[in-house]
C-alpha cells in the first residue's frame, strides 16, 4: 500500500509501506518533499502523487518514529485535474 508520510518539520515522504518498528517506517520505492524555497507546496506535490502516481527517489528509508506527524493511504488524497478541478471518484 502506497502512503504518505507526513513529519514533523516540512518533509513529506510517499512510498510504499513495507514494516514498522521501534526505529521507524520504513517506506520503499519513496519520493521526498522537503518544503524548500521554490519548490512546490506540498498539496501540489500530493496532488501530483495521487494524479499521476509517485516518481521514487530512494528505493528505501527509513522515517524515524519521533519525526512522524501523520500518515495516510495515497488513495486518500483527491487526485485534482491539470485544471485544478477534481477528478471523480
């Protein structure tokens, strides 16, 4: 299952869920926002995940347990159209 893992600072992770322990989750086939200057927000980035789906960048990482905020399933997200309206369920 393809989730989103949202930390403590800017960074959203989306990969696939693989296990979680006492260190962390660790995500396979990730992509990483940092929130940086210039970059795309981060409901863009999702947006754009869950339109098109997820572009990997680390084949493997670990999110350490004390900087996880939140984590949801990709499927989650409404996925909005190039026009920014949403496509239908």
């Amino acid at each position: 299952m393809t989730v989103v893992v949202e930390t403590t600072d800017s960074e959203t992770y989306i990969g696939r869920y693989d296990q979680e322990d006492a260190a962390g989750i660790l995500l396979l086939d990730a992509d990483l926002h940092r929130g940086a200057p210039g970059e795309t927000s981060r409901a863009e980035f999702l947006e754009r995940a869950a339109r098109l789906g997820v572009w990997p960048r680390l084949r493997r990482v670990i999110v350490p347990r004390e900087r996880v905020a939140a984590v949801r399933r990709l499927g989650e997200i409404p996925a909005a159209a190039p026009g920014g309206e949403e496509t239908p369920s």
